[in-house]
C-alpha cells in the first residue's frame, strides 16, 4: 500500500508548489491559462495510476484476488450490506476522480468558453470521464500481481516523482517562478 500511496504525496507537492496555495479553488483558478496536466503530464499520469491502486480498482484490485475463489465478500453480505459495499466503492471513485479533475484539468474550467454552459456542467464532464476511464480501464487490463506493484511503485514511480518535483522546484527558482504571497513580497522589498 505503501508503495503508491509516497508517489501519489509526491505527486501534489508540484501542484502545490506551481499554484502557490494548499486550497483546492485557488488551485483551480491559477489553472484558467494552462491546466496542470500539460506541464506536468508525468506526474497527471503517476497520480492517475495510483488513484487506481488506491480504490483498489483493476488492474490493481488485489485484496479482491485473494478471495476470488468463493467471490469474496459477495458470498459473505447480501443485500443492503453488499450495496453499502458497492455505494462505497463507487463513491471513492467518485471522490478519485474529482480530486484529480481539480488537480490536473482545471476543475470546473471549461474546455471551450461556451457562455450559456454552467461551471457545474464542466467539472461534472470531467469527473464522469475520468470515472469512465476507471471503468475502461477495469474491462481492458488484466491484473497485476503484488510483486509487480512494489516494483512499480519502487523502482519507477519514486525515483519518477521525486525527480520531477526537484526539477520542477529547479525551474520555478532558475526562473523567479515560484508563487510569492504577499507577505513574501513585503519582506523581499
């Protein structure tokens, strides 16, 4: 677990950094020039996958390989129990791909500004295509196994992560990028 979950931190430390702020609207309006998941399309990619392993989603769906054999916990619960199940699965998918529409494409920015179309209806275009894309990706991949996951998380994700975040601080500093508050400004005049 542990694997992907370093990457997927390491992975919004960049944003943080190119937008200056920990909020989540701010976050989303230093988007409206350039989404994030253009300049850092590595990293749009890292947190993608490892939002997968986080829902445990296929190929990544491990703890459920274990009990496939009898099904797991469908022969356990049954009815309003395996609904509950179901509801919250689906809903940290939900919550995965919002987070990642926020992130990376621009929140409720739209693609094209079409005046009489709401902001809602953006963000919920966005939040249904990455949430499509899980669903895509579950009929088309086959499973990965345990060992496949640490070596990606350990090997290619870390040191990926961890490089692109030093160069992204390098070229923020090489070229007085880095987002200034206003208290920063003050003390620097």
């Amino acid at each position: 677990m542990i694997s992907y979950e370093v990457s997927m931190g390491l992975t919004i430390l960049p944003v943080i950094i190119c937008s200056g702020t920990y909020n989540l609207t701010d976050m989303v309006v230093k988007q409206s020039y350039i989404w994030y998941c253009f300049p850092l399309f590595p990293l749009a990619c890292v947190f993608l996958i490892s939002i997968l392993a986080e829902t445990n989603r296929a190929p990544f769906d491990l703890p459920e390989a274990e009990a496939e054999i009898v099904a797991g916990y469908n022969v356990e619960y049954s009815s309003i129990t395996f609904a509950l199940f179901f509801l919250g699965e689906y809903s940290n998918m939900l919550l995965m791909s919002a987070l990642y529409t926020i992130l990376f494409l621009g929140g409720w920015l739209p693609f094209i500004d079409i005046p009489f179309i709401p902001f809602e209806f953006w963000f919920s275009l966005k939040v249904t295509l990455i949430a499509f894309m899980f669903i895509f990706i579950r009929a088309n991949y086959p499973r990965v196994r345990y060992d496949q996951l640490m070596n990606f998380g350990w090997k290619i994700f870390l040191p990926l992560t961890f490089g692109y975040l030093i160069f992204v601080s390098g070229v923020l500093v090489a070229f007085n990028g880095l987002p200034m508050s206003k208290v920063t400004e003050i003390l620097l005049v």
